[in-house]
C-alpha cells in the first residue's frame, strides 16, 4: 500500500503544538506522510484571503483545536472531498469527535478503516454589485450579516425563490446550515437543527419587532437578501473566519453547496451525546 497522506491543521496554542509534533512523529512511524497547515492567520477583512490550497490526495486530515480551526480547515480543504476529523482541546466543541486524550486511539481507529463519514451541508453565497460578483465563498456554520457598535438598526429585506419574505428591522441576520444551529444562531435565540434536517436556517439578531421569529427553509432554498435603506457600518462575514463592508448596492445570494464537508464519525458517538455535554443537560434515564 503506497503511503498514506494525512493533512494536519493546528490551533496557534502551546499544548496544541506539543501535541501535534508528537502525532506528526507517531504518523510518520507508521509509514504516514503529514502535510502541516499551522492556524496562524487572524481573521482578515477581505473576502478571499491568501491560502494555500490542501494538496489532492490526502487521506483524511487531523484538526487539533477548537471550532474556529475546525472552520480553518473546511476553508483549506475546499471542495476536496476529504475525510475530517476534529480532536477538541479543553471543554467538548460541537464540531469535535475526540477528545485531546482520545488522540492516538482515534486516529489508529481511522488509519485501520473503522470509521464511517457523514456529509454535512456547506452554503454557497455570492455577492453582487451592481449585477457585478465581487465574493463567492462557501461556509460550513453560518453567513452573517451584523452592524457596528454605533450604527443604527439595519432594514434587511428577504426573499426566498424570487418571493418577497419580510423586511428585518434588527441588529443582524444569521442564515446557518444544520451544523451551524448550534453557534452564533444559537446564542441569538435560534433552535438546535440536526445535521441530517434539511434546512437552512434564518436566524434575526435582536428583532425590533418580536414577532420576527426564527425560520426554517427547505435545503433548495434561494435566499436573496438586501438592505432595503442606506446604511453604514454594516458587515458581512463568512464562518467568522472573514468579512467584507457592505451596503444597500449590495445583493446577497444564499442557497445549499453542492459539495458537502465529509465529517468523520467513531464508533459509538452521536450527535446527541455532543449536544447533552456541551448544552449540560441533565435529567433521569429510564
């Protein structure tokens, strides 16, 4: 069997490193080759930052860290259809597999071949001006649109397949894949999707009108979204990871990738176990 090629991407942390020199060392022990991408880069401002690709042929690729370098790693892969597995540090993230004391059993477990992957859905946004394309990204979590500190409640106006929806008078709006429910949509009030719903989902930051609720759409949704008044210090982001200005000459389009992320699920490990840990729920079993 010719080497296999396994990418590594790590959180910019002490213990992090530590523990990535030690399984890039035991991966070469068993024959591996390792291609290292270090999450050095602090969010940038511009739609499509400079980043070097993932190479073709890798095997499956290793995230030690949390949620941020998870969505780092999504971002380096691309459209590569590559098995991805995150390896948490500190407290359980929703996008993590293992745990840091896990590392070595789960890794073992995914070079023997005892793993299964379960796509989950990306968001393709473009961004026009003036009929114009000046971003095209994809996100796994979430795409957002939030204003400044000091700017005023932006008017955002939502049509879904060409047909008006609602005008959002609010601090934001969050459109989240499935995975994403469980991040920034959550904290503003949005429900728990899960991964296999799908559905794509409107989450308003702040509503001044209460009556503007959370929404979910079907996964073949086209979302067009605009700010129906003049605004300033308004931004779009992708993932957290970057952003742009943008504003009322804008006109944002969101529907479903067809390029999934290929997450990498261990035996004996459910979504819901994450979701109880994380969320500390409680309760009796009967």
């Amino acid at each position: 069997m010719p080497p296999r090629t396994i990418g590594l991407v790590v959180k910019p942390d002490p213990n992090a490193r530590q523990h990535a020199d030690a399984l890039e060392a035991w991966l070469v022990e068993k024959g591996c080759q390792v291609v290292r991408l270090s999450h050095d880069a602090k969010p940038g401002t511009a739609p499509c930052p400079s980043l070097t690709p993932a190479p073709k042929g890798l095997f499956c690729t290793v995230v030690l860290g949390g949620d941020g370098t998870f969505l780092s790693a999504v971002r380096w892969l691309g459209d590569n259809q590559v098995p991805i597995l995150g390896v948490k540090f500190g407290e359980v993230g929703f996008l993590a597999e293992a745990a840091e004391e896990q590392i070595y059993t789960a890794v073992a477990t995914i070079l023997e071949g005892r793993f299964v992957t379960w796509p989950r859905m990306r968001l393709n946004v473009e961004v026009r001006q003036s009929e114009r394309l000046v971003a095209n990204e994809t996100v796994f979590n979430d795409v957002v649109i939030n204003k400044g500190a000091l700017a005023r409640l932006a008017l955002i106006t939502v049509h879904i397949n060409d047909r008006y929806l609602t005008d959002y008078r609010a601090d934001g709006l969050i459109l989240a894949t499935p995975t994403g429910s469980t991040a920034y949509s959550l904290a503003a009030g949005g429900p728990v999707m899960q991964p296999a719903v799908p559905g794509i989902l409107i989450t308003p930051i702040c509503p001044f009108t209460l009556t503007n609720r959370p929404l979910i759409v079907s996964d073949d949704s086209r979302i067009s979204i605009r700010l129906a008044e003049k605004s300033a210090d308004i931004m779009l982001t992708f993932d957290g990871q970057v952003g742009m200005p943008i504003d009322q000459s804008h006109t944002i389009v969101v529907q479903k990738s067809p390029v999934p992320v290929q997450l990498i699920a261990l035996p004996g490990r459910s979504f819901f176990d994450v979701l109880r840990t994380k969320l500390r729920w409680g309760g009796s079993r009967t």
